[in-house]
C-alpha cells in the first residue's frame, strides 16, 4: 500500500452534501480520516449513526448537538466525541465550520 503523506487543500474538493451543509475530505488512509464540514444557519444534519469513531472540533460557529440522549450548544474551541453507532444529529445556529475525524475513514465521503 502506497501511503499518501500530504494533501494540498487547493486540491481537496468541495463537495455539496446539500440542504446548506458542504464539505471537504482532507488528509485520510484507511485507519482515520479527517473532514472539514461548512454549515449555513439553519442547516440541520439529521439524526444518524455510523460504525465509525468521531470527534468534532468547532473551527467557528454555534452548533446544537445532540448525542445520544444528550443536547450540547457549542461553540469555537469545543468538541464532541461519538462513540460507534450512537445515535447523533446538529443544528447550525450560527454559520460555522468543523472538523471531523473518522476511525477507520468513511468510505461513503471517497
């Protein structure tokens, strides 16, 4: 296996997840995977779950996160960790950006 060690972020591509949500695969391999996700106000990303670990790091904005059983209003400088397959969802409340980290990497986001 070849290893990718840098990803230029001008050729990293926007991808329109729509609804006002966008987002942008950086640096990935098989074991993790890292995100930039851009929310319009008012986006809402919908309840889910997944196999994958996640963190998200708030670059900037005001977000709504529910995870679990549990509702956080967050903001820059904050993050979440969601565990496997639990249930989770967000509302922007002020246009903002995250990071996300995936363990392994999302295939679905390729």
């Amino acid at each position: 296996m070849t290893v990718k060690n840098f990803f230029p972020g001008n050729e990293n591509r926007l991808f329109d997840a729509g609804g006002g949500l966008t987002r942008k695969v950086a640096a990935h391999n098989d074991n993790v995977m890292c995100v930039e996700v851009h929310f319009e106000t008012g986006t809402v990303a919908a309840r889910h779950h997944h196999p994958h670990e996640q963190v998200t790091y708030v670059i900037s904005g005001k977000f709504e996160f529910t995870v679990g059983d549990d509702t956080y209003v967050i903001g820059a400088g904050d993050s979440l960790y969601k565990q496997p397959n639990i249930e989770h969802g967000a509302t922007c409340l002020e246009a903002g950006t995250l990071l996300d980290i995936f363990t392994p990497h999302r295939e679905d986001f390729l």
